[in-house]
C-alpha cells in the first residue's frame, strides 16, 4: 500500500531530524561536552591523555584509581593531582589543568629505581671529548694490554647491532714524542673530523680510519683559518635556530643571558640570567591546553631558566654555581640585520672563540656544543629533560622544574655525566677501585 505524499514527507522530516541530531550528538560527545557516567551524563568535560614511557602504568586523579596508561579519560574542567606510578620506577606526578573540549597530555617518562649499570670500555680512558651532534666520544687510552692498542678510540653513541657489536674503534696509535693524555680537541661542526692540539704538533683526525700520527701533516700554521671555517660554519647554524624565537627573547639571550643552549628539537632555550629583567607576556599566540606549570617571567642574575617558545613559557629550573669560572657566549649576535655575516668581509668576527692558548681555545669551542665543561644542567635527548649533578647523584628533572628523580648514585669521576642520543642511557666516568683507571659506563634508562 503506497502511504499518502504528506505521510512520506512526515516520515523523511523525522528521519532528517533524527539523523541531524545524531549527528550533533556524537560531536558533542566527541568534543566532551557530554559524557555518559555510572550517575548519568557529565557535562562540558575536557579529554586528559594519561600516557607514559613505559606503558601499563597505573593512572591516579586526585589519589583514586581509575584506569592504566595509555588511556583517555573524560573529567570536569578543573585542576588535578595526577600520579602515574608502575612498579620498579619512580613515580610520575603533576598538577593538571583540565579545560572544557580540551586534550591534555601527560607524556610522563618513568625512569627505573634501581638501573643496571654496564661497562663501555675495560683499559680505562681519560680525557674524554663529545661530539657536537652527540653521537661520538672520542677518548685516550694508555693501560690497554699491548702497547699497540693504546691511543685514541671514537666511540659511536648509537644501538645500531653491528656498531655494538664493533664498541669503540682505535683511530691513533700512541707515539711516545706525543702525549695525547694531555692533548686538547676541537670538533669539527659536523662531527666529522677533530682537531688535536699538542706541544709538539697540531693535526686533524679523520675518524673513520686508523692513522699513524707521525704521518699526519702539522697545520699549526693554518690552524686559525680552519678554525675560523668552523666557526662560520657554527654561526650559520646558530643563526637559522636562534631567528625563529621572538625578538624579544633573541634580545634577552645575547643582552642579558649567558649559557644559552638550544634543545635538540629547537624549540626551547636553556639558559643563565646575567641581568633583571622581566619577559613580556603573550610574545606568541596562544596555544590550546599549554602547560600550567608555574612559570616565571621575571628573571635575576644566576638563574637557569628554560623558555618554550611554542608556549611562551618560561621555567625557572636552578641557580648557578657560584664557583662557575666559564661561560659561553652566542656567536650570532646579528640577529636583527638581514645578511648574515661572511668570513672573507669580516675575517676577524670568526676568531671570537680563538684564544691566546690551545686549551682555551679547545675549552671555548667545547662549551659551544655542550654544557658538560661547566658542570650544570644539560638537555636530555627529547628536549622534555634537563640532567644535572649533584654531590655524588645524577638527576633527571622536566624542563618545567617538575619530577626531579635521582637515577644514579655513586662514584663517578670529572663530573662527566652524557645522555646517550635516544635518551636510553646515561654514560658516567668512574671507577669503583681506586687502584684501577676510570672507565666507561652505562646506566641503562629503559
């Protein structure tokens, strides 16, 4: 029986509607603004995203249970103290803001209570140097069991099978008319070649092959203008990174700061107040679900701050020794003219990190690349991380000053503390015989 032209037009409205408010439905339901309940239904709630590194933690709001990472919760807009906590590593915990149709992440990276610990090198090894791009050690070593093995071996920082299966390759003999415990390295800005400074001779490290020393050419005598190479080629780099931040922060970082090293994702700066001086407010536009952590804008002269020039944020973390001796400056201090600086108009501009002597100079250009020489805060791999010493124990901590963790404590030697580049491992120096060397050790992370 075929119904009458009104009854199908009634019956195709109601569907419509049905349809239509399905549809409105599903994207508030999407959205949070409505979220079914064991008492009901909640209204205008927000989305947090508890997930952790390693999953399967257990997630808890206000100190009750509610669920394992990773997951997503549905809550009320507010503030709440969220801990994430799985069994053999140290407890994650934040005070979250939850906002309405928001997702807050918590990106909790939980580090183990009690790390193996697992040796990199057996003959010992002294005047350790890291590369620029982090992924190479190059040290000494003067105890190996033949004669034929001592000199200096590169170490690639990487879990490739065959390079493990490799360890460290020796890439000097150890000539006795040269001392190489007592040589100082410059690195090459692509980590590809490393200068080495001695009494006797200055010379350039190929890495990737085994060279007699006595062979290789002394280039004392062109030892500035390569130098003077490496640094253009360091400020060209700087320059790029630096010019995406805001005006005002480049000017804070080459007025008023010192220290200044930019996280391996670019997008955040550590560094040291030299000056007071207060960051304007709202230098970026706003960015949904930003960290509330508390910040401070306001900065005094010896505070290590990081600023997240995503979120226009800024972290006080610590205080500088008052014992630091060294300092590192920016090189591209030109930010604000359009051309960049060139080393054949401006030769002398390049020299800024020369000094009168080799262990200055070597000193200079270290502390370019890394916070290591001044013994303070230095980025994990994923640029979420600060590391820092302190007495006897190695510390993690957010770049927010939020779960400062202790990951190691112990015996260690010249403060020498490097994360491994995937945030893995932490390699430290020590020794735990004082009649044997220091070697090289790993604490394993995940």
């Amino acid at each position: 029986m075929r119904l009458p032209i009104n009854t199908r037009v009634f019956y195709t409205l109601i569907s419509a509607l049905v349809i239509l408010g399905g549809a409105f439905l599903a994207i508030e339901f999407a959205k949070g603004n409505y979220r079914l309940t064991r008492n009901g239904y909640m209204a205008e709630s927000g989305l947090l995203a508890a997930n952790s590194f390693p999953t399967g933690a257990e997630i808890y709001v206000d100190g009750n249970l509610l669920s394992a990472t990773d997951d997503t919760i549905y809550l009320k807009p507010g503030e709440y103290q969220v801990e994430i906590v799985k069994d053999g590593y140290w407890p994650w915990k934040k005070t979250l803001l939850i906002q309405k149709e928001l997702v807050t992440q918590t990106n909790a990276q939980l580090f183990p209570i009690a790390p193996s610990l697992s040796p990199l090198s057996f003959a010992g090894v002294t005047n350790v140097t890291t590369s620029p791009d982090g992924q190479k050690l190059l040290y000494y070593v003067a105890s190996a069991s033949a004669t034929t093995k001592n000199g200096l071996y590169v170490h690639e920082l990487t879990d490739n099978f065959l390079s493990l299966q490799r360890g460290a390759r020796q890439v000097t003999n150890d000539p006795t008319a040269t001392d190489l415990s007592q040589a100082q390295f410059i690195w090459a800005p692509d980590s590809s070649q490393v200068m080495v400074l001695t009494p006797e001779k200055d010379f350039v490290l190929e890495l990737n092959e085994n060279q007699d020393i006595t062979a290789l050419p002394d280039i004392s005598f062109e030892r500035t203008q390569l130098l003077s190479e490496w640094q253009e080629e360091m400020y060209i780099r700087e320059r790029q990174f630096m010019s995406k931040f805001p005006d005002e922060i480049i000017d804070m970082a080459t007025t008023s700061a010192k220290n200044v090293y930019i996280s391996p994702d670019k997008k955040r700066l550590l560094y040291t107040a030299t000056q007071q001086l207060t960051l304007p407010d709202n230098l970026v536009p706003p960015v949904p679900s930003p960290n509330n952590q508390p910040q401070e804008r306001a900065l005094v002269p010896g505070g290590i701050y990081v600023y997240d020039r995503e979120e226009d944020r800024n972290f006080r973390i610590g205080t500088e020794p008052l014992t630091n001796p060294y300092n590192k400056q920016l090189l591209a201090t030109d930010l604000y003219q359009n051309r960049a600086l060139e080393l054949e108009a401006s030769p002398s501009a390049f020299r800024t990190l020369q000094a009168t002597t080799s262990a200055q100079t070597a000193l200079n250009f270290s502390l370019y690349h890394t916070p290591l020489p001044l013994n303070t805060y230095q980025w994990f791999p994923d640029s979420k991380h600060v590391v820092y010493m302190t007495g006897n124990a190695v510390q993690i901590k957010g770049y927010d000053n939020t779960n400062d963790t202790t990951v190691y404590s112990g015996p260690f030697s010249n403060n020498f503390v490097y994360p491994w580049p995937d945030g893995s491992k932490l390699l430290i120096l020590t020794s735990f015989n004082p009649e044997t060397p220091a070697n090289l050790y790993a604490i394993e992370l995940k």
